[in-house]
C-alpha cells in the first residue's frame, strides 16, 4: 500500500474517480474533511455508494484496498460511522486520536459489536485498524498502542496534529525523522506496520517527495496522498528500484545455495537472516518470488 489517497465522505462526485486513480488504497474520510454541520450526510452518501454495484466493480477492478477514517470517540460519531463503514468491501478503519491502549479497545469492542450484527446478517467481515499517532501521548504510548489488540494492523503518523500545537517545525528535516524513528520503532517492536503522515503542502511536490524518502529509509509502508498529484510521488518513492531488486535477487539465490554458514561474504558484504528476510520482502513487493 504505498499510496492511500483521501477522499471527503461529502464529497460524492469523487468517489468514483478516486477509485479510477492509481492509488493502492482510497481512504474515505468522515472526521477532519466534513465539516460537523455534514457528518450525518457524509455517513449517508458513503452508505449509499457502498451499497451500488458500481463500488465493488471499481474496487476489484483497481485491486484497491478501501480504508475509511471514521472520528474519534469523544465526538459520539463514532458508532453511527461504523454503521457505515462496517460493510463488505471495507478493508481498514482509521481510528484518529488514539492516546492509549484503553482507546484502542473500546474501539475494538465497538467495531466487535458491529462485526457481530453484520454476521448474523450473513456477512463476515475480516477488518483490520489503522491506529492514528498524532498527539504526544499517543506517541509516547506508540508500542502499547501497536500491540492492544490483534485488529491493529499499524500505526499512521499525523505530523499536522501532533507539531502544530507544539510549535514543531515540520519544513527541519532532523524533527521530521526523529518522530518518524520512534513510531517505526513502537510498531516494530509490535510487529505491525508504520504508515507516513499527510503533507498539506500540495504545491510543494518536491517537499513530499523528500518527506516520502525519508519515511521510507525508516520503514515506512507508503505515504498519504491528499490530492491526486502525490500519488505518482508515493507510488515512486515506495517501489523497490531495480538496483534493490537485482541485490536482493542475488541475496535469495545465494541463501539457497549456502549450506555451510549461518553467516556468509556475497560481494564483500555480510549477510545473514535479517539480511535474507528482506530481501524476500522486496523480492515480494517488486512481484519476484
């Protein structure tokens, strides 16, 4: 997923399209981009258009991966919005302001609730969360919150959230990894995934750019895209190059023939386990064996 493109839920005239673009992943929004005077019409054309064939039709077509950011606890939408967003055909939920463990579970139990009805009404669903790191709480609770429930696929980084009210610069780079570091590492420590921020400059492609390169030399998974431009960018940026993906051929080919060490030199490099593993993840990603 190394695109996930946002769509406002009140926006329906784009829903379509945005399924037609070259994002991985389409995030339908019903928290920051509806205003609280549109939430309930949001949930309604969202409920609508996951009803027609023509969502399931486009969703397979592209080989999307359909996430929907629903609100936070505190605001008393949340329950309506897993109404909606508890269908066939929704892979993720993006849960924002999760500060601690104890939100991640009643989150969990509510989507369990939800889950239940829908099984009773004959549909099974396997959805898994998407946890918002945007605060200094949630930050310092990175690894707990990763690691609260089974649901829990990753953590998302909110740099806008989390360095505005502080009074972090997000233009020096040095602030920028220093975060990107310490989440990567709460959710690796989980064995979940680390998933980049937006970047709410959209003039600056050069700016996400660099932003995308540094998420993904600390292990990012891919990047937020909030408009249609950045997802070339994204898609770019979190491809192996055919350089990593010549290394890494190399890498398997030789761990399938050494059966003498548990390390071993290819190329004047050490390599062992860690070193193997991923190469078979980009091996993976470039669609290699």
């Amino acid at each position: 997923m190394r695109s996930k493109l946002f769509v406002p839920a009140s926006r329906p005239e784009l829903f379509a399209k945005a399924l037609k673009s070259a994002a991985d992943a389409i995030c339908f929004d019903l928290e920051d981009a509806v205003l609280e005077s549109k939430k309930a019409y949001a949930r309604e054309c969202l409920a609508s258009f996951f009803s027609t064939d023509e969502f399931h039709s486009l969703r397979h077509e592209g080989k999307k991966s359909v996430i929907v950011r629903v609100n936070a606890l505190e605001t008393g939408h949340t329950e309506n919005d897993l109404i909606v967003a508890c269908v066939a055909g929704v892979d993720i939920l993006n849960i924002p302001k999760t500060d601690t463990v104890e939100d991640v579970l009643r989150f969990t139990a509510m989507l369990d609730a939800r889950a239940e009805q829908t099984a009773r009404a004959g549909e099974k669903l396997g959805i898994r969360v998407l946890a918002n790191i945007e605060t200094p709480r949630a930050l310092l609770n990175a690894a707990e919150i990763a690691a609260a429930h089974p649901q829990v696929w990753g953590l998302q980084l909110g740099l806008g959230d989390l360095f505005e009210p502080l009074g972090i610069t997000r233009e020096d780079a040095q602030n920028v990894h220093a975060v990107m570091m310490q989440m990567r590492i709460g959710a690796g420590a989980a064995g979940k995934i680390a998933y980049d921020t937006a970047y709410t400059n959209v003039a600056n492609a050069e700016g996400y750019r660099q932003e995308a390169w540094r998420a993904r030399q600390v292990g990012f998974l891919g990047k937020t895209c909030i408009h249609p431009n950045q997802v070339a960018i994204a898609n770019d940026v979190f491809s192996p190059t055919e350089a990593e993906i010549r290394w890494a051929a190399k890498v398997v080919e030789s761990a399938e023939q050494n059966d003498v060490n548990g390390a071993y030199m290819l190329e004047g490099k050490m390599i062992d386990g860690p070193f193997i593993e991923r190469a078979r993840v980009i091996l993976a990603q470039s669609g290699g064996q």
